[in-house]
C-alpha cells in the first residue's frame, strides 16, 4: 500500500469537503495504513500548524467529523508552500528517491500542462499514482493532446483519471444486479428493453461555482463524463477477467459501439435549456444569468439531454437517452429500463397494466422492477426490491482513494476511453456553438423542456 499522498492544490475546496473527510472515514473504519502521511501543497505560504487547524474545522463543521478521528487526521498531515508549475519545487516536494507516492493533482484545467511537465522531471514510477481530476480536456482535441503528454512523459499504469460516478457504491450494484445474478442479464438486450434513460437530476443550482460550470455547461459538466461512464456499465458486456484492464476494455468498447450522432439529427435527439428564476421547495432562486460570475452571452445550459443510438446487436435500435439538469423540484438520479409491452393476450385481462420499468436510484438506494398486484381490489403497483436497497457504506472518495493508494485502477478511465466519451459529445458541442439547437428556458424548481421520464 502507498504511505504518502501529496495534493497539490490542497487550499482548494476538494481537499476539505471531500478529500480529508474520506480520509477520516478510512480511518475511523481502520482501513488505512497507519503510516500513512499527506502533505498539502499550495501556492500560499502557510505553516503546517494553520493548514491543520483549517483541516480541522473544516472537519468538524461540514463532515461531523468526531474529536479523535480529526485528531487521528491531522497527526498525518504537514504543509509545504510550492509552485506546481515550478519543476524545481515540485522535485523538492516529491523529493530524490522518493517512497511510493499518491500524487493528487486537485488543480484547475488551465494549471494541468505545466503541472505535468513538472512531475515528469520527478522520475514517478509504476509503483507511484498520479490522480488526474475532471475535466479531462474541453473537446476530443485537447483531451488527446493530455494524453500525448501523459504518454510521453509518465508510464500509463501511474495515471488514475478520476471519475467519482465509478467509485460511487450505488453505481457498483449495476454490476452487481447484472453479473452477480442470473435474473436480469437474459432480458438485458433490444429484444426486452424499449428503450434505457439515465436520469441525474439535482435541486442544486450554481451554488457559487460560476467560475468553472458557467465554463462547462451541464454536457460537459455531466454527460459527457459521469452519464457516459454510467451508459457503459449498463451497454458493456461481460470482462473475460475480472482484472483492471480487462474492465476497462469493455468499458471502451462499449462506447464504441455508441454512433457518432449525425450533424443534422442534432437538433432532434438532444436540448437544452437554462434555468430562470424560481421557487424550489421554499427557497428563491435567482436566474442562472444574474448568479454572480455568470456571463449570459456565453449562452451556458444548466440543463442538457442527448439521446445517442447504439452500433451493437445487443443493443440494436435502442435510444439511450442521458440528461442531468441543476435547479430541478425535486433530486431524482437513476437508470430505467423501459421495457417492451406485455404481450396482447395479457393486457387484454389486465387492461391499463404499464410496461415495465427498471428502476436503479443512483442517489437513494432503490431498485424498482415492475408491477404487482395489491388489496382485495388486486389492483396493479410498482415494486421494488428490498435486499438491494441498503444505503452505501463510504463516499465516493474514499473508494477512489483506498483504490489509489492500492494501485487498482480498474474503475478508473483510461486515455481511450476519455477519447471515445469526447468524440460523442464533440459534434453536440459544435452543434450547440453554432446555433443549431435553440437553447430553451425552465423556472428553476419546474421540470425541464422535454418528454417526461
Ligand atoms: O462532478 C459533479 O458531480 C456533481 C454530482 O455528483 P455528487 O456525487 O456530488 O452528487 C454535480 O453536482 C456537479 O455539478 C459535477 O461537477
């Protein structure tokens, strides 16, 4: 197991709302080495004392950390001031003939280049880890200059490019429902299923990220990555081997198999739309364009849907539709399954019965698979099965850092497969830059523009 993670950018809000209460949830279920050591990078001059006092409070107020564990935390961390960009501070950071390493890169976009050419000159070897986070690139383009730099300059086994929806547990049990039993992966294909929806719907609005989602956009934001990831969990077909690359070749041959949407259908298979302002529950929200930062000329949607086709005869002519919106009346995030009509004969006796639908919550754990019968009047009723609705035991994060820190990188996405996610996506970009699909309005707290789901 690595015993050193150095983070550079640890002043950042990762470091403090999702790194270090990971950790602290790692610790308090002993699952950590207990020579494990973090040392926190940034650009401002700072002692250890103050990065742990931060650490600290940071813990208490927004993870409910216990006093022991926070202890227990911050026995493990010290502070060095260094420019990422700086191969010379970098090296002394890292240090000659280093111990095995988790280097997390908790950075904006623009510092990833130069911060990269600076590690090369640190000489990581395979037994080190190199965390990468999202965006990995802003177009199919930049995404493969990244990769030549990687390529060039670090051995591709170091470089873990993080996507949190894989490490998230709830997302796990797609790969559990479908191999682990024997149930559903007879139905899994276009004979049975109509047509597939993954959903990620939040009541968050900007939440005063403007800097980097009025960037983004919710297809960049959350399409072009998590929902992708999530497609190739339910498209991929089964690894040969249950070893990381195996994993995570199925993984990309799924998206391969995903067509390269057609200019001109565009504007038919996908929208989007941007929030006004709007109640949600009892709180006001102000339009996306007055929220501080935001620059309405840039046109940035909060809401995107894309619906793709799928070259595979598992899953021939079976629309896959992904949509994730912010400023929603209420959280809904799931993958369902909407499968083919019952047969005549029985919607003749049971008049009114709805197809079935698969329901996996992504958020809240539940699996909702059909209908039953309920009461004297027997009268038809969604189910959902109970052993499957346990809540997840860890955050995201802890998952990606035990993983890290254990060398495993299986759910982790590998340069091709950032590639394929970019190549779906980018003629939807162009589109959408080039006026070709109107960009449309919903009150924040209302359901978006769209058929519902
Ligand atoms: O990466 C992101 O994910 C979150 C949703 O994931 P969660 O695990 O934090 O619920 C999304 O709100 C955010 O916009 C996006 O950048």
């Amino acid at each position: 197991m690595i015993e050193r993670m150095v983070i550079f950018g640890a002043s950042g809000d990762l470091t403090s709302r999702l790194l270090m209460p990971a950790v602290a949830q790692l610790t308090e279920a002993g699952l950590l080495s207990p020579g494990l050591r973090i040392v926190g990078c940034a650009s401002t001059d700072r002692s250890t004392e103050d990065f742990c006092a931060h650490i600290a409070a940071e813990l208490k107020e927004h993870a409910a950390v216990p006093a022991a564990t926070r202890d227990a935390v911050v026995r493990m961390l010290s502070y060095q001031s260094a420019d990422v960009t700086s191969a010379e501070d970098v090296r002394r950071v890292i240090g000659e003939d280093h111990p095995d390493t988790l280097v997390y890169l908790a950075l904006p976009p623009f510092l990833l280049p130069s911060a990269l050419s600076a590690l090369a000159t640190t000489g990581l070897r395979t037994s080190d880890a190199l965390a990468i986070e999202k965006p990995f690139g802003s177009d199919l383009t930049s995404a493969r200059q990244l990769n030549e730099i990687l390529r060039l300059q670090l051995p591709e086994p170091t470089i873990f490019r993080i996507d949190h929806f894989l490490s998230n547990e709830l997302i796990h049990r797609v790969i559990a429902l479908r191999f682990l039993n024997r149930i559903f992966e007879p139905i899994w294909n276009a004979m049975h299923v109509e047509r597939v929806d993954i959903s990620w719907l939040e009541t968050l609005t900007l939440e005063g990220r403007a800097r980097y989602y009025d960037g983004a956009g919710a297809l960049k934001d959350m399409v072009q990555n998590h929902l992708m990831e999530v497609m190739t969990l339910v498209l991929m077909e089964t690894p040969a081997r249950l070893d990381a690359d195996s994993f995570r070749s199925v993984r990309v041959e799924a998206l391969r198999s995903v067509a390269t949407p057609l200019p001109e259908r565009i504007r038919s298979t996908s929208v989007r739309a941007r929030y006004t302002a709007g109640r949600i529950g009892s709180r006001q929200v102000p339009s996306y364009v007055d929220e501080p930062g935001v620059d309405p000329s840039r046109n940035t949607e909060t809401y995107a849907s894309l619906t793709v086709e799928v070259n595979h005869p598992r899953w021939a002519g079976v629309p896959f539709t992904l949509r994730s919106g912010k400023a929603q009346p209420v959280p809904s995030a799931e993958i369902a399954l909407h499968f083919r009509p019952l047969p005549r004969y029985v919607l003749d006796r049971w008049p009114g019965v709805e197809p079935n639908v698969l329901r996996l919550g992504l958020k809240e754990p539940y699996v909702r698979l059909g209908t039953t019968l309920n009461g004297p009047e027997r009268t038809t009723q969604s189910c959902q099965l109970e052993a499957c609705s346990t809540p997840p035991q860890f955050p995201a994060y802890a998952h990606l850092i035990l993983q890290m820190l254990n060398n495993q990188p299986m759910l982790f996405i590998r340069g091709d497969e950032v590639e394929e996610a970019w190549r779906i996506v980018d003629p939807v970009m162009k589109a959408w830059s080039g006026g070709n699909v109107p960009l449309q309005e919903y009150a924040a707290g209302t359901a978006p523009p769209g058929p519902a789901r």
